[in-house]
C-alpha cells in the first residue's frame, strides 16, 4: 500500500433498496480489504445498525442471493431518514471518511450524499448531482444524447406491449428507470412477453423504461480518478447479463483487458470518459456499452456505485491495471477524505 496514514472508515452498506444483499456483499468485502491495509473499519447497516465481525464473516459465506442472512431486517423502509440520524451514529461523526458501499435506493440515488453533506460527514464517491442523473435512466439517455452519444432508443412510463413494438421493435429491453444490478430486467421477445415484462418492472408503482435491444457485444469501463481503467468484455452464459450472470459464479467470461483492436479500446475508454464527466459523476464509476456488428458503440448507462463485490466488475478491471482490490478500495477513500465535506465541482459556462 501506498498510504502510510491509517484512515478511520466507516463502511456504509445494505439499506432498504432490492440491492441490500449486494450491498451487504459489497460493503463487507470493502470492510475487509481496508482492514488489510491497516485502516480502522467500522461496517453500519444503514437500515439496522452496526454490523459484528462476526455478521460480517456470515455474509461473506452466505455470499448473494441465499436466504437466512444474519442481519437483522430493516427496520424502517426509508434508511438513514434524516441528517439526525446520521449525526447520532458515533461511527459515522467519529470516521475520517465514510464509504458508500450501497446500492439501489436511497443510498444511490444522492438521498444519502445530501444527508451526509448536510451533517458535515466526509464520504467517497459522488456528490448528490451526479448520483440522482446517474440513478435515473430516462435523465442519463437525455443527457448522453445531448452530448451526442450513441444510446439506444428508449420509452419511459408504462405502455402497451403493441405501441412498444411498433416504436422499438423486437425484442426490447424492459427494466424500473431507477434501478441497478440487473434486478428486474427483462428481456422481452413479443408483444405478450412485453405486457408480462411490464407487470416485473413496474412492481411497486416503479416507473419503467422500454429500450431497443443492441445485438452484440457488451463491454464495461471502469473510471478511477478521473482515468479510465482497461475495458471488460462481458459474454454471458445467456442472453442477457441479468442479476444471475452477474453475481454467481460461472455464469459469465469477463476479460480484463478486453482483446479487442486498440481503436475501440480508445473509443469506449474516451466515450466513458465523457459520459461520467456529462453525469457529474466523481471520483470513480463504470460505464456499460453493446457495440453492435458495425462497430458502433452504445452507451447503455453509468453506475455511480458500482458493485464491489468478488466476482464484480470495478475491481477486475483495476486488476487489469495493476491495482488490487485493497489499493482500489483505499484509494477510493483517500479521493473521499481529500474531497472533505463537498463542494460544487463543476463550475463555470460549459465546463
């Protein structure tokens, strides 16, 4: 490790979102690098309060997706609902910076970056701004084809299965506008599938998006302060990289660097770039992409807090540029602590 200067870190992970049992993977698995690394670590369940070592080993061999895990169920559906709450965990007002391992909700969508903000609460990662555009898809695809980006067509709000397939074709992409690993997403091949899809994505009163499927080959790039990290080819074991393929093991081959010529590197590279600068996005983040037989790129979305998981992308794409796990999760950190309390990043006209 490069540091010197052991960190006070307080791990923020699990919630109340769909995502919690990525989170809690996430976070646990963050909490255990930085304590390699000889930083101080505390893990706070944002929805049920500070996890032992004990649970935190628990989750780690339950690993994603099994019953039973041994943390106490949320108990209120809005986590952390006021700066208050925040200022009164002693692990939080006592950390030197605060990682955000959450997914999903609350923890991802700038709720939980604002709380912070406001209790004067160091974190990583990015600020509200870059996180709410980020989290919500119909803004990203607004916002990617106003800086000229390749990103397919798109509907937002519920429609009829017949309507989406005259406007995009078959088959179509059916996934909550906000909404990340894969939870919920649908691939639908005719207008029945389409009307089903719909009734999946929408569960809860969720607002739902319609994209033209990109048939090809699917590709993500890491951000890391500002740099783009080496491009991960993605090759399911189905169809689609859904929720299974993407956090059990086998289901997917993802090479890091991608073997690819050196032209579309440089392309998905500079495109991901550009994307996490149009989102506000800071410190670090992935952008996913299909390019398509022609060659053509299509930015489908970014992650403000990617998944930090074992088998998760982030990490074996730092890999691939010589930095491991440990360093990557202390690096994050040390990017937070140097942010301290946050201040507006993007200044100026057209900046």
């Amino acid at each position: 490790m490069s540091s010197s200067t052991h960190l006070r870190v307080a791990v923020l992970l699990g919630g109340s979102s769909e995502e919690r049992e990525v989170s809690l993977a996430s976070g646990c698995e963050v909490a255990a690098a930085l304590r390699s690394a000889g930083h101080q670590v505390t893990s706070i369940d944002s929805a049920a309060g500070p996890l032992s070592r004990e649970q935190e080993r628990a989750i780690l061999a339950a690993g994603i997706g099994r019953a039973g895990l041994p943390v106490p169920a949320p108990r209120n559906p809005a986590a952390l609902p006021d700066a208050e709450v925040i200022a009164r965990e002693p692990s939080l007002a006592a950390a030197d910076v605060v990682f955000l391992a959450l997914h999903g909700g609350a923890g991802e969508d700038g709720t939980v970056q604002t709380l912070l903000e406001t209790a004067g609460i160091p974190y990583a990662g990015s600020g509200p701004t870059g996180c709410a555009l980020a989290m919500d898809k119909d803004l990203t695809k607004r916002l990617l084809r106003h800086a000229c980006t390749a990103t397919p067509d798109w509907i937002t709000g519920r429609a009829p299965g017949a309507v989406v397939a005259d406007r995009l074709g078959l088959p179509v992409i059916v996934k909550p506008v906000s909404g990340g690993s894969s939870v919920r997403l649908v691939l639908a091949r005719s207008v029945r599938e389409l009307d089903a899809a719909t009734e999946v994505a929408g569960q809860g009163d969720d607002a739902v998006m319609y994209e033209a499927y990109v048939e090809g080959r699917e590709f993500t790039v890491g951000i890391l302060g500002d740099e783009p990290l080496p491009v991960v080819e993605i090759e399911p074991v189905r169809e689609l990289f859904d929720f299974d393929c993407k956090y059990e093991q086998g289901m997917a081959i993802e090479t890091a660097p991608a073997r690819i010529p050196p032209e579309l590197t440089r392309t998905l590279q500079s495109t991901a770039l550009a994307v996490h600068r149009a989102l506000r996005l800071e410190q670090y983040s992935r952008v996913d992409f299909m390019v398509d037989e022609d060659g053509r790129a299509w930015c489908l979305e970014a992650n403000a807090l990617p998944g930090l998981t074992g088998n998760s992308l982030l990490p074996k794409s730092a890999r691939a540029a010589g930095i491991e796990f440990p360093e990557l999760c202390e690096r994050i950190c040390i990017m937070g602590l140097k942010a301290g309390t946050r201040r507006p990043a993007w200044t100026g006209a057209g900046s």
